[in-house]
C-alpha cells in the first residue's frame, strides 16, 4: 500500500474564510453501519466512584451516558485502538472546541491547558526553519493518574515537501503532551454536556481566556498583529504574509472551517482465534502451506530465471534475503490494516508496538531518546499513510509523504506545571520496492 501523496505547495482552502496551513480531510467514504461501535473519541467520561474514571464503552460501571468513547490511553496493553477521520459538519462544530475535549484533524489546535503553549520557535520545522501547521489532535487521559485527568497530545508538521526526503526523528514534525487534574483553573469539573450549546455555533477562538492572542491561521501564540486591522494576530510574519495573499483584506473576521473529528473503535481480529484449515480438506491444506506472496514467487519464477542468469550466485542470495524479508514486513502491514483500510490512527500506550510498512529505518531503543525527566519513553501511537488520503489536495510533483508516523511519550508521564512537554516522533517511509 504506497502512501498517497500531497503537493505541498498547494493548500488553497475549498470552503470560505482564511485557510487552514493543512486542508481539511476529504469526506470519509461510504462505509457500512457502525457495527464496530465506532463513537467519538471525547469528552471525558463521567466521574465515578469518588472521582475515578473509566474509559467510556467500558461497561456499565464506567460507561457516561451518550455514545462518546475516549481512548483508554492509561491502561497498559489494553488492545490496540483505531481512528478515523469523520466530517463533523457545522452542526458538529461545536464538539470541536476546547471545552468538549475533541480528538480531531484540521482546523486549529483546540489547545488543552493555557499556560506554556508551545511559542513559535518551538513549532518551528527542524529542517526548513518555516512554521509547522497544526496536523491533528489526541484526547487520551490516563484514568489512573490524578494530574492527567485530561490529557491531549498535538502533532504539528512541516508544509515544505523538500523536508521530508530523510526518514527519521522530528525533522518536519514536533509533538508535544499537555494534562491538568481533574480540578483546574479552566474547566469544571463535571463533564460537558452531550447537546450542542444553545445559539449559532461559536467560532474558534482568537484569544486565550487569560488575554493572549492566537495565530489567525494555525491557532498557535500570535504575537504580532495585522498594521491595518489590529485585529489579526500571527504567529510570525510567514502567516502574516500566507494569509495576506490568501485574502485577508476581504475575510477580515471570518473564521477556519472543516475541522474533521477523530473516532475510535476497539480493533478486532479478522479471523476467529481457533479458525483452522480442515485436515480432511487437502486442496485447503496445500493452498495453506506456503503464503499468497510465496506461491506468487513461485509462479513468477520460472519467467524471471533468465533475467537473473547473469548475477552471481552471492549477489542473487543477497537480493532475495532482502526482497524477502521487505515483502514479508510489508505483507504484514498490508494484512493487518485489510480489515478498516480507512484508519488513520492505531493506539496503544505501552502496549503493542506499531505496525511497521518496512524493514528499514525501524528505530532501535537507543535512537528514541528519554524525556527531559530521565524517564524511557514508550510507544503511544502511530499516524498512518491514509491520513493523507484526506488532506485536500492532488500530487502531481514533489510532495508531502510518509509510510507511517510513530509517537512515543514519557513513560512517566512527567509534568509538573502543567506546561506543554515535548515527546519524540518518527517518520517511516516505504521501501522503494512496496510503492
């Protein structure tokens, strides 16, 4: 499966108002009804029990009511999770902003805690030196912890194709965890309402409630405003010029559209565990004794033979122990996203590890570095190729890529002042051979 491509150059918004860095996704495609139990991912569930929570869809002890679902990011080993996109709708808006704990993809950051947002030269590509855009969201509290009572991950990326050429850490991608106690200086704490707030829906934020300004194009700090206006903050004079040529002189005061929420599901097995071909069922038996993509091999070998007459016995073992090896992993990959090709995002803290799409430029213990703390840090997530499937946008030259995007967090869990930490991420991209 090779990754669709996005032209980077090119993010002209499709729906009214001042762009967003990164389009909006796409509409997700007709699916069959939600028999996976697929719900939101926020907000938080309900208190129980002397404050304690449990993750939504988790019975009727722990269960809040209405169909939202949270991701169960603070227990271990818990089964993998998976996300998708889904177009919320001016109706849904509203289950987009702050107060309603959103996991979502587009827009502006729904920023979680307002003290230490991530300044400008934080968010800023290690590569290029140009701002990241805000590329999506997380809500995954972890309910044993008190001082993560909520808690959200951000992932910003790079508009500059040229900047992802190398795989490897961060480069055009940053991530960065912030949480608060259940009591905090922002939010109630009972959850928010199931129904949408009385009156037309609200438009993102232009300031922080403690008066700082936020970036009219990435949702970010804004301390520079418009000359002409005052009313336009920006992060940095490249919004401030983006924007411009984009039309501010004409939507002064309207607002981004086309944020896209992010709902999960419990990933489930495609086959049964005890599913077995029947002994008495020879064609099964032999149809089932070497893969799909070895009998493919074998039907292939006979035509390819005379092409490699000319290698040495050495050099063709070599090739085939590593086209081998590469199929298989990326064979693996293909298998295990068949049954929801749809997912753009696979969870599981401290569980299973991610889904590799190739053998190489799998990062050993050594190259994921520890948090500031001391602490190791862990698997969390992964970002997968089908996001960009859902970014506005063709490709028809140098573009915007990856294989998969892997995040890890403090082991930890640090964070004392309720600041914005940042974590570590990789990006994997596809072997040449699997494109």
């Amino acid at each position: 499966m090779a990754a669709v491509s996005v032209q980077a150059t090119e993010l002209s918004p499709r729906l009214s108002g001042p762009p967003s860095p990164f389009p909006p996704p796409l509409p997700p495609q007709p699916r069959a009804a939600t028999s996976g139990g697929r719900a939101r991912a926020g907000p938080p569930a309900a208190a129980v029990g002397g404050g304690a929570r449990r993750p939504l869809g988790a019975g009727a002890s722990g269960a809040r009511r209405g169909p939202a679902r949270r991701l169960s990011g603070g227990t271990m080993a818990a089964g993998v999770e998976l996300g998708f996109a889904a177009a919320a709708g001016p109706e849904g808006a509203w289950r987009l902003r702050s107060a309603y704990f959103p996991s979502k993809v587009g827009g502006r950051p729904a920023w979680l805690g307002e003290a230490g947002l991530p300044g400008p030269a934080a968010l800023r590509c290690g590569r290029c030196q140009q701002p990241c855009a805000f590329l999506l969201q997380l809500y995954a509290p972890l309910p044993d912890r008190p001082d993560a009572f909520h808690r959200t991950l951000f992932v910003f990326a790079c508009r500059g194709a040229a900047c992802y050429r190398l795989p490897g850490p961060r480069g055009p991608l940053c991530v960065f965890r912030n949480q608060l106690p259940r009591r905090n200086d922002t939010y109630p704490e009972e959850p928010p309402p199931e129904e949408p707030p009385p009156g037309p829906a609200a438009a993102p934020p232009r300031r922080l409630r403690g008066g700082a300004a936020l970036c009219r194009v990435c949702g970010c700090l804004g301390p520079r405003a418009c000359g002409r206006c005052r009313r336009a903050a920006y992060c940095g004079p490249e919004h401030q010029a983006l924007d411009w040529r984009r039309g501010h002189r004409r939507s002064c005061g309207q607002h981004a559209a086309g944020e896209y929420e992010i709902l999960i599901e419990p990933e489930e097995p495609e086959f049964p565990a005890d599913s077995s071909v029947d002994p008495d069922d020879e064609q099964g038996a032999a149809d089932t004794s070497k893969d799909p993509k070895e009998q493919e091999e074998l039907r292939a070998t006979g035509s390819a033979g005379e092409a490699f007459q000319s290698l040495d016995e050495e050099t063709l073992e070599a090739m085939a122990k590593h086209e081998t090896e590469e199929d298989k992993i990326f064979q693996m990959f293909k298998e295990r996203v068949a049954a929801e090709p749809e997912q753009i995002i696979r969870y599981c803290r401290g569980g299973e590890g991610p889904v590799w799409v190739s053998g190489e430029n799998i990062p050993e213990e050594k190259d994921i570095p520890n948090c500031l703390c001391g602490a190791k840090r862990i698997f969390e997530f992964q970002i997968m190729p089908q996001l960009l499937n859902h970014l506005q946008v063709d490709s028809l030259g140098e573009s915007i890529d990856w294989g998969t995007l892997v995040v890890y967090t403090c082991a930890d869990n640090c964070g004392e002042g309720n600041e914005y930490l940042e974590e570590f991420i990789w990006k994997q991209d596809f072997s040449a051979g699997s494109i």
